[in-house]
C-alpha cells in the first residue's frame, strides 16, 4: 500500500479540518442579488453571517467557472473563469475576502475529469491544432466504416461513452454528458495544465479542493468492451447496465491524487500559509474509497449513510457502516460523515420523522461533518418538478416517462430562507427551479427564533457542542446496540453512540423502536454514578407423497400418484435430488452421485418409478447439481485423508496474508458470509459459493469434467429423458481470484450475497462451453441407443441476454424466470408485454421459449399474485413453448408463512438466524402436497411431517378442485393443457400482442393484455384485464379483426376467458 507523507515545510496550522463542519452551497440555489432567478457570488457574499451563526468552519461551493451551463458547471469551458451568472473575479475575490474575515475557508469544486466542449483545448483540435488531440481521448471506429463505437462503455448519462465527429472521422471519449469529454492523463502536457489550474485558485487564495468524479480519470488503455451487470433491470443504455471494470478505479487515479496533494502542500509551504485540504469524491467500493487516504486525500467523502443504509435499517446496520468505516480510516486521519449532496435525495427525504436523530449522529461521531445546503433547516426534495421545468440533463437525457426517476432537481431547489416571495431567495419573477410549496412553514427566519425548538437551533447547538466537548473533539467511539423488550415493543433497538475521554462521555442514543417513548435503565448499558432513566424520541420429492409413513415424500409416493399427471395432461415430471446426502441443503448437498437418498427409497424404486413412468408415457427429468458436491464426499473426504489428487477436484487456496488466516478474497456465498472455509489441519481454504458443507467443484480440471460426464451417463443408463442443471452461472470463477466489487445494494450488509458485483464468480464464459460438452453426451447417448431425444433444461438466475445464450450452446430449455422476477402483482399490462417480448426476441427461431411462474426457491404463484390465479394459469398456456408447473400450483397452493423458526429447515434461512429467517426462509414453498382433507392433506399418515401442512388444506386440495361441480383452477389447468395439445394454434401459431387501455365511467384508464395465437383459419386470444373493476364490456371489433360486432364479458383477476374466433 502506499503511504503519503510530507518530507518537510513550513505549513501552518495542520489539521485544521480535522472536526470541521463543512457546508455544501450549490451556488445557483443559494441567494439570488440581481433578480434573475439564479443564485450568484454576491448572494452567497450577503450570507456569509448564516455560517457564523451555525458555527461552520468552511464552505464548499459547487462549481462556479464558465460553463455553457449543460451540465450546470460541470462542463467548464474555462478554468480559470467565472460563469457570468455567478459574477466576476472580482465578486469571487470579495467572497474570499470577506469570508476570511469571518473566519470561513472557501473550497472550490475542482472538476478534473472532463470539460466542456467548448473549452478552448477541444477547439482546437476541432480547428486543426494537432497537439491538443492528445488532451482528450479521440479514437477510430472498431468496423471498417469507423461509424461504430470503439467499445461498448456506456456514459453515467446513458447511452454510448463515446461520441462521433464526421469531420474528423473519430470518436472522442466522455463518462459523463456528451458535450463533456474526457481529459486524457496519460498526456503530461494535460497534467501539467491542471496543475496550472490548482495554482491559479490557490493564488486567489482558496483553501482546498473537493475534487470531483476521481474513480473515473482513468480508463484501461487497450479499450476492451465491459461485461455485463448482474442488474436485470437494466437497458442496454443505462449506465448500470455494465460492470465498469475497465473505466473506473483505475490504479494510476491514486498517483495523480497524490501529485495534486503535493501541489497543495508545496504552494502552503512557500507561501507560509495554513494547509490545503483535500476531498475526493469517490463513489466505490469501501476499500477503494479509503485507499485515497494513503495518497493525500484528507477527506475521502464518506457516502455509507447515503447509499448503505435508509430509513428502513436497523440500529445494527448502522453500527455496521460505522465500524466498517472506521476500520479502513487510519490511525493518523479522520473519519468524515456525508448525509446528502447535490447528486442525491435530501436527508430528511429519506429518512421521514427521523431529521433531527441523523443530524446528531452526523455531530457526535468523530472526524469531519459535511452539510448540504438546506439540511440544517431540514429542506425537502421537491419531486412534483414537472417536466417543463426540468433542469437536470440527467432527467432530460431519460425523457418524460422516466425523468422523475433519473432527475436531481428535486434536491436542488432554492434555498428557503423566510416566507416573503420565493422563499426570500430572490425577488424576480421566476427561480430557475421552483420553489419548494412548503416554504412559508420551512424556512430559516421560522427555525431560528430562541424560544422555538427546530432543527436549526438544534444543529447549532450540536456545533457548540462539537467545539467545546473535549470527547467529541478526541474521545474514543464506542457503539453498542441494545435491544429492549416491553409490554409495547417486544424487540426494540437503541444505537447508543458514545465519545470518551477520562472525565466526560458524551453520549447519544438513537432509537428504531416504533414506541415513540421508551424507559431505559442506563445502568444496564453503561456505567454511572447513580441510577437514571431517559426518554429516547422516537416439486420437491420430500413434499409430493410419503408412501411410508415417516413424513417425507418418497420414490414410492411419487410411484402411487402418476395418474395425477395423466389426469392433468403432463408430459413430463422434473425431480429436484434424490442423490445420497447428508440433507444439509436437501439433496443439493449431495454425497454420491449414483446413490439413492435412503429417505426416497431404493435403486428399485426408482427404476421402477422410471418403467412405470414410461408405461404411463410419462418423460422423468432428473436434477442434476454439478457445481459442488457435500463435504461427505469420497473425493472431498480422500483429500482430506491425504489423497493429493483429489485437491484439485476442489478449490483449495492458501490464505491471502502470511498467517494464512484471511480468506483468499473477499467473495461472499450465496447463502450469506465468508465464500471460503479453512481446515485449521491442511492450513487452507476452500471454496463454496453455496453453504459451507458444499465444496465447489472444479472444472478447470479435466478429471472432474470427465467424472461428472460418467454421472450423466450413469443415470441415462438407468432410463431419465433428461436434467434439469441447477446453478449453471456458478461451474466456474475466475483463477486469479480477485475481489469482487461493491455492490449498488445500500441495505445489504457485509455479509450478504448481494453486498457485491459477482463479476468473477458468475457467468464466466467457460460456462458455456461445458454446458455444450454436457449437451454433446446427451445427444450421443440417444443417437448411439437409438433412442428419443434427451433434453436440457438449465436454471441461471442472471441476465436475459446471459440467459437466453445457453440457447446457443444446447440448453434447450434455459428457465425463464422473468414472470417471477421482473413482475408482480402491482405490474400493469405493459410491463407484461415487455417481458415476454424480450425473452421471445431472444429466443432462436429453431428454439422454443419457455414459461416459469414458480419453484422451491421462490413464493408460490398464488401467494405473489393475490386473487389471480387463474389469470396467471392461463398465461403460459397460451404462450408458445414450453410451460412449467411447480407441484401445488395446479391447486393454487400458496405459502405457509408462518412457519416457526423451531419447525424451519432451510439452510439459507438457519444461516439468516433467528430475526431473519422469515425473510430468507423457502420452506413456506416447499410444504407438503394437499391431495385431499384427510390428515395431513393425504400427504402422510405419520403423526408429523417434515415441514407442517397449510392449514387451508380443508379447502384448497385435489380431491376438492377435481369433485367441486363449480368452476376450480385444477379444471381450468388441465382443460387448457387439453386445449394445447388439440389446437394448431397453440402448437404453431404465431404470437401477437397488444395493450388495450379502455376509458369508462367506473375506471378511466383500465388496461388489458391481449394475447393470440393465430394459424389460417383458428385464432385463440387470451384478454387479461389489469383493472380493478370485476367485469367490464370490451368491444373487440376495436382491437381485432371481427366477422359480427361482439361484446365478451371479462372477470379481472378470477375468470379471464380464452376467446375462440
């Protein structure tokens, strides 16, 4: 790691910062002198007394140089300019002058990444002069044609990083907004400017920088294209859409911080004057942010209370942030603490009722505390900004549907100042943004009256206290959290957040209790002189069918039950393991791959399944899970007897530190924490990307790949028509085993999965290339026993485009679980239409789509879709390709939700612990089948089974659906199975669809989703109504080619009709 330090100099008052408050003013939205809507220098001048009376150390303006105002400064035209609109130099320098003599340093934003293109240097090169090309990052095209991208890298704005100038027939390089283009620092000539730049301002005599956008000045030289995302909601526009492992935290970032550190410190030196500060904005991992510490930066912004936590966390959270911080900030800096900014929604925005707790968090933690403008009144985004006065070309770059959500004008509004006109910001006509509505009651002059208690009077005093408390200058942290149990609130948290030093504790406790009045005994939770109490303000085979009475599904009940799927009309029935196991994670955990589990059975009953089966002509599709295997393996467990050739069959590394006690990386497991395990006896680690007892396999090595071809071929042998690969994403990681980044998820903690970007232990593309070799022994199977066709499904929950290229390397059906993640019960008929026609423009034309609605990781399609049931049962139907069933959803069975944490099962939900495996826990999916209402649903005679039954299984069961002379799912579900097999046009017709909005008295804008299949002569249409009305007259003459003017009667959620024309 590099360490910064200074060799010698005279610079005066070090440290200063170091307890500072500083306050962020976005100037345009300060104060307004000259009327013209727009805040200006003068203004900011005539309010330095506001930052007196708060008691802030410094203030931090946004930028102010000449800008064509695209990106309201952050396109800067000239570095050494003020934007008209703000003013003059000589109003800057005024400013400064006068700020002195208040006692306030002034820190410029300096925006070092990119600038406008209209600033001179990219004129230039516009007009002919050579040299200044290399001050940007200009490029061919990668085609012959030059008018395609050099790479795939996408701007922070959307859309290509790069843009095209058909005069010179190149394309030049821009993160941000397109008339931002990148500055190239590999050119000295360009670093040299900017050092030029640094020198100017400090000459006017600012006092440091906030340095801008500084994970992104780098990008890798050779241009490789960026992967893609783990975020399946991303467009191919959006920024989020890639993972930026070429254009962002590039190591050299840190030696350009540094050389600019040593600007700083060398002007302060030769000029006898007190230190420069440095902060740098950074929005990256922890450890990338805090890297910055070695290379300069005093103040590496921390953003964790923006983007790791929200209103909804819990006092342990917070804690975690805290410490986590902490730990990376080195002995010899200080912390910083960051609440908003200009780029995110306001402090008291997102954390409603709960203003004035986050203020005094911010004011007793230690180190440096950072304001943005308004906070201290407790300022609100105004989000009814409408789209005409949208400002932010963010929000203007993402059009009028969706600029709402990418705006950031909503936390740029004018500062509120009193309840005159305008908020007292400015006396024109109109403000460059509105004014946010509630300003005659949230305003400064409001707040700041002696005898009112308001935020302000609260954040001043908190300041004061900040000063002149020698804990809150220098004492130790200390957090706890302590969880109250009362007649009110059985499990409720306190964070307590002390600072110490030897005769005064100070001392704050935040509570996350919904009791707005608790009693504590403090006593209990730390030590004082006498007793106080304070007010704080506030289809699994084990569920299908026991057939020997001990509570768990078996071969044999399987065996007794295959006339409900003649019945029902299904072709084939898909087993999640039956393999021998330890049951540690039920069968994926598996300990022999040609065992049968002794729980299922015998060998014999499933060879007798499978004969039966076959009589029945019915296809079993087995689950095959090749990524681990248990740790009760013979292969794991001969390594571990000392059988060297069975290390490789693993993933065994050494610890990344001398102790070899720290994991080799920092991957986390799918089932929460360490991704690693260590065996205190070999002094290594191995790898699992899923629970501890299941060891990754590793197919880098040949023997593994041609251990698992012989399983394949051992169960053929035995008669199945097929797998189902579980975890294709996961076979492989990559060998060099670096850390995985962080994730954008703020309320994942460090132990969960989704705390990172799996962009090195996902979707690596050897995958696919051995799911092509599996394919491969499935095909010479058949073609060597001359028999059917074996056929392929693989499960990856990852990217469509991810997903849909298993096509391409023989999974003939890689599951579609779109209707389960990208939809739910609030989705419209639209977002329907678009899921399905993405998946069917990326399905092959020589391919089949294919339609998931459930499984035993995730709720059941009843519980997720309340009161459409049979809506949902006739959608895949309808839709061409393959339809799935998970067991139970041909009764609409829906989730146990109460399961107790005594009667819970699942690993993923036991690892969680006790206050969260609710929220883990698929055991509420996975309860036994209801056949009839009998004890235990027919499921078993045993006096208890494995997991508990639905206790509606007096209602909702087989026998009930099936008998009811009424209109049940169970006889919808296997009409339309009937309906498939007969129809031409549910077998090859093409697809159309189309959203039909109708307008009536009852309901203006109710929307359907009209979906046919049409052959020559036959036309099946699907109407799926989205509105809450129950029944509603469609004239379908509006919508599609009639014979005779028709009205059908469609019932929304219960009894959408198939329409036969």
């Amino acid at each position: 790691m590099a360490q910064y330090f200074l060799l010698n100099g005279e610079i005066k008052n070090k440290g200063w910062w170091r307890n500072a408050v500083f306050y962020q003013i976005y100037p345009r939205s300060f104060m307004d002198s000259n009327d013209d809507g727009v805040g200006d220098l003068k203004g900011i001048s005539s309010k330095l007394e506001h930052f007196v009376d708060a008691g802030v150390r410094g203030i931090w303006l946004s930028p102010i140089y000449a800008s064509p105002m695209v990106d309201f400064g952050y396109d800067i035209s000239d570095f050494k300019a003020i934007h008209p609109e703000f003013g003059t130099m000589q109003d800057f320098e005024t400013l400064v002058a006068q700020s002195k003599r208040h006692g306030l340093k002034v820190i410029l934003d300096l925006v070092p990444n990119h600038t406008s293109d209209k600033h001179e240097w990219f004129q230039k090169y516009l007009a002919g002069e050579k040299k200044y090309k290399d001050y940007y990052i200009w490029r061919k095209g990668r085609k012959d044609d030059g008018v395609t991208p050099p790479n795939n890298w996408i701007s922070l704005f959307s859309g290509p990083a790069w843009s095209y100038n058909a005069t010179l027939k190149e394309w030049y390089f821009h993160q941000f907004e397109y008339r931002q283009p990148d500055l190239n620092y590999n050119n000295p000539e360009v670093r040299a400017e900017m050092e030029d730049v640094i020198r100017f301002w400090l000459r006017k005599g600012i006092d440091g920088f906030r340095i801008d956008a500084v994970p992104h000045l780098y990008e890798s030289d050779d241009l490789r294209d960026e992967p893609r995302s783990s975020d399946p909601s991303a467009t191919d526009r959006d920024y989020t859409y890639l993972d930026h492992i070429y254009t962002k935290d590039d190591p050299r970032t840190y030696e350009l911080v540094k050389s600019w550190r040593k600007v700083l410190d060398d002007y302060s030196d030769a000029n006898n004057e007190d230190e420069k500060v440095m902060m740098t904005e950074a929005y990256t991992s922890l450890e990338n942010t805090t890297k910055y510490y070695d290379y300069g930066s005093h103040i590496p912004f921390n953003f964790k209370l923006i983007t790791d936590v929200n209103h909804k966390s819990n006092a342990s959270d917070f804690k975690k942030i805290i410490e986590a911080w902490m730990d990376h900030t080195p002995s010899t800096a200080s912390a910083n603490w960051v609440l908003g900014n200009h780029d995110r929604s306001r402090m008291v925005s997102r954390y409603p009722r709960r203003t004035l707790q986050m203020t005094m968090l911010l004011m007793v933690l230690p180190g440096v505390a950072v304001t943005y403008y308004g906070e201290e009144i407790g300022m609100y985004d105004k989000s009814d900004i409408s789209w005409e006065d949208t400002q932010d070309p963010q929000g203007c770059n993402a059009g009028k549907d969706k600029y709402r959500s990418r705006s950031r004008d909503p936390y740029r509004t004018p500062f509120q100042w009193d309840n005159s006109k305008n908020a007292g910001f400015s006396k024109g006509n109109r403000t460059w943004l509105p004014v946010h509505q509630n300003y005659k009651v949230l305003n400064l002059q409001g707040q700041k009256v002696p005898t009112r208690v308001s935020l302000y009077n609260s954040y001043r005093s908190l300041i004061q206290l900040r000063k002149s408390s020698r804990a809150l200058q220098e004492g130790t942290l200390k957090i706890k959290v302590v969880k109250l149990k009362t007649d009110y609130c059985y499990n409720c948290e306190i964070l307590v957040v002390s600072r110490e030093v030897p005769g005064e504790t100070v001392t704050l406790f935040m509570s996350f209790s919904p009791v707005l009045n608790l009693l504590i005994n403090l006593k209990e939770h730390m030590t004082l002189y006498d007793y106080t109490y304070v007010e704080v303000d506030a289809f699994r085979l084990k569920s299908f069918m026991d057939s020997d009475d001990d509570g768990i599904g078996d071969l044999k009940g399987i065996s007794s039950k295959l006339e409900h799927f003649v019945d029902a009309g299904i072709q084939g029935i898909w087993l999640s393991p039956i393999y021998a196991s330890p049951m540690i994670d039920f069968g994926y955990d598996i300990s022999d791959f040609k065992a049968i589990h002794p729980e299922f059975g015998t060998m014999q009953d499933f060879e007798t399944l499978v004969a039966q089966s076959k009589r029945h002509g019915l296809k079993i599709i087995l689950d095959l899970v090749p990524n681990h295997t248990s740790d009760k393996h013979e292969w794991f467990q001969k390594y571990l007897a000392g059988e060297k050739k069975y290390k490789d069959y693993y993933i065994w590394k050494k610890g990344r530190k001398d102790d070899g006690l720290t994991p080799p990386n920092n991957w986390i497991s799918l089932f929460s924490g360490l991704a690693w395990t260590y065996n205190a006896t070999l002094k290594e680690w191995y790898f699992h990307q899923f629970e501890y007892r299941q060891p990754d396999l590793n197919y880098s090595n040949p023997e593994v790949r041609a251990e698992m071809e012989d399983v394949i071929r051992f169960w053929l042998r035995k008669g199945v028509d097929g797998f189902r690969i579980d975890a294709v994403p996961h076979l492989f990681e990559r060998d060099d085993l670096r850390d995985e980044p962080r994730s954008s998820d703020p309320s994942a903690t460090d132990r969960d999965y989704t705390y990172l970007d799996h962009i090195y232990t996902k979707d690596d593309p050897r995958t696919y290339e051995l799911v092509k070799s599996w394919r491969k022994v499935l095909d010479d199977y058949s073609d060597a026993n001359n028999e059917d066709e074996k056929v392929m499904m693989t499960e990856a929950y990852t990217s469509l485009e991810n997903t849909t290229k298993y096509y391409d390397y023989g999974s003939h059906i890689p599951f579609n679980f779109k209707l389960i993640t990208d939809v739910n019960h609030n989705s419209s008929a639209s977002d329907f239409m678009r899921i399905i026609e993405a998946w069917m423009a990326h399905t092959p034309n020589t391919a089949s789509a294919n339609w998931v609605l459930g499984n035993h990781d995730r709720s059941r399609t009843a519980s997720r879709y309340p009161k459409r049931d049979f809506q949902m049962t006739m959608l895949p139907m309808i839709l061409p390709g393959v339809a799935v069933t998970y067991y139970g959803e041909e009764i609409g069975m829906v989730d146990k939700s109460d399961i107790s944490w005594e009667d819970t099962q699942d690993p993923q939900a036991c690892n969680a612990g006790k206050d969260k495996y609710q929220s883990r826990s698929r055991d509420p999916n996975r309860t036994p089948f209801q056949w009839d209402n009998s004890k235990n649903a027919g499921f078993s005679r045993a006096n208890r089974t494995w997991l508990p039954v639905h206790e509606n299984y007096k209602v909702i069961n087989l026998q009930n659906r099936k008998n009811t002379t009424q209109q049940s799912l169970y006889k919808a579900y296997r009409s339309l199975i009937q309906l498939r097999k007969s129809s031409h046009a549910l077998q090859h017709g093409a697809l159309k669809m189309k959203v039909v909005k109708l307008k009536t008295d009852y309901c203006y804008n109710c929307e359907f989703l009209a979906i046919s299949r049409e052959v020559p002569g036959e036309t099946i249409t699907l109407f799926m109504s989205f509105s809450p009305v129950v029944t509603l007259p469609v004239n379908l003459n509006k919508h599609m080619t009639l014979y005779s003017h028709t009205y059908v009667e469609i019932d929304a959620y219960r009894t959408n009709r198939s329409i036969f024309i």
